[in-house]
C-alpha cells in the first residue's frame, strides 16, 4: 500500500498550520463573547465573523508560502552534490585517480583548470591529461579520461582521470604527483547553487 511520506520540517509546518485555525477559532469564539458581555452594540457574532474570517485567509496565505519555502529548502538539499578525489595502487606499480560524486545530486562541473609545476596548461577534454602528463617523469600514461565543459556527473558516478604505471623506486606516488599536478573543478547544483572549489592535494 503507497504511503505519502513527509519531512520532518514539513511535519512542523503543518503542525503549526493546524495550531493557528484552532487558535484563531479559539480567539473568534473568544471575543464575540467578550463583546457580549461588555454590550456591544450590535450583534457580536455577526460584527466579528468578518475578521476572523479575514485572519483565517491571512494566516492560511502565510502557512502555504512558509511550507513552499520549507520544502524548496528541503528539495535543494536532497540534491547537493559532493566531489571527492579517491587513489588507488597495485604491486606492479599502477595508479589510478578517480573523480566521485559522493554526494546526494548531480554535479554540473562548470570550470576545469590543470597545472604542472604551478604552471596552467591550456586544454580540455582527454586531450589534456595526454598534454600534462607528457612532462612528469617516471611515469607512463596507460588511460585516461576527462570531460568537456558543462559536464554532468550523477551522484554516484565517477569518472577515472589517469591509469599510470610509475617508478617503484617512488616511495609516494601520490605525494609525488601532488607536487607535479594540481586539478581545480568549479561545480554547482542542479539548483544553480555553488559550492567550494574542489581541489586535488597539493605538496
């Protein structure tokens, strides 16, 4: 059987809502009595209908607009993306570097910087991580893969940037790729919202 589930703020806005009719209800009934007692002229049930009638529309105008709030809050959350950078090695001296998106959304990456020795090297796409590599010694090149900009990454997808085969004599390979190339990638939500750059160690 289907069942509507809600969030906990969601929960709170509604709880609220239902609070304020039966307060205003509360207080309606409360001062037509009053006006009763005091000799209002008039009828007082009919004097005060109106304006409880106009703080009900008011305060159901507030609650609807305060729980349309509440839930884009909620839904930019349930999408933030979040890039991480993972390492891998094997005893025959293969490294891989790996772009995850460990977060709840997709990331739209819209800038990619690379450099080698603190230098910017122009280019994009697979095309660029052949062009960095081809200044770092001890190290081949086995695979590779990069993106062209604005490049979609879902959440939980990842994209392999490098398969190297490196020197053995190197102790820390990612120690020692760290103080050759730097990777930078700008991203955003799908709700256009920006988050810190991510950035691969530095030496």
């Amino acid at each position: 059987m289907w069942k509507m589930k809600m969030s906990d703020s969601m929960r709170v806005a509604t709880a609220w809502a239902l609070w304020g009719f039966l307060a205003i209800g509360v207080l309606g009934w409360t001062l037509s009595i009053v006006m009763e007692y005091v000799g209002f002229p008039g009828d007082p049930k009919a004097d005060t209908a109106p304006w409880v009638a106009i703080l009900i529309s008011l305060f159901a105008l507030t609650a609807t607009f305060w729980q349309a709030h509440l839930s884009r809050v909620h839904n930019k959350l349930s999408v933030r993306p979040h890039l991480a950078g993972h390492s891998s090695y094997t005893d025959e001296g293969i490294y891989k570097f790996e772009l995850r998106n460990v977060g709840l959304g997709p990331a739209i990456i819209t800038g990619a910087r690379v450099y080698r020795s603190g230098i910017f090297v122009e280019g994009e796409g697979p095309p660029l991580i052949i062009k960095v590599f081809q200044g770092i010694p001890d190290c081949e090149l086995l695979g590779h893969e990069f993106f062209y900009l604005d490049y979609v990454l879902p959440a939980g997808d990842s994209v392999e940037i490098c398969c190297v085969k490196y020197n053995k004599d190197i102790s820390d390979f990612d120690t020692f790729l760290a103080g050759h190339v730097t990777l930078e990638l700008d991203y955003k939500s799908a709700y256009e919202e920006l988050f810190p750059m991510f950035s691969t160690r530095k030496a």
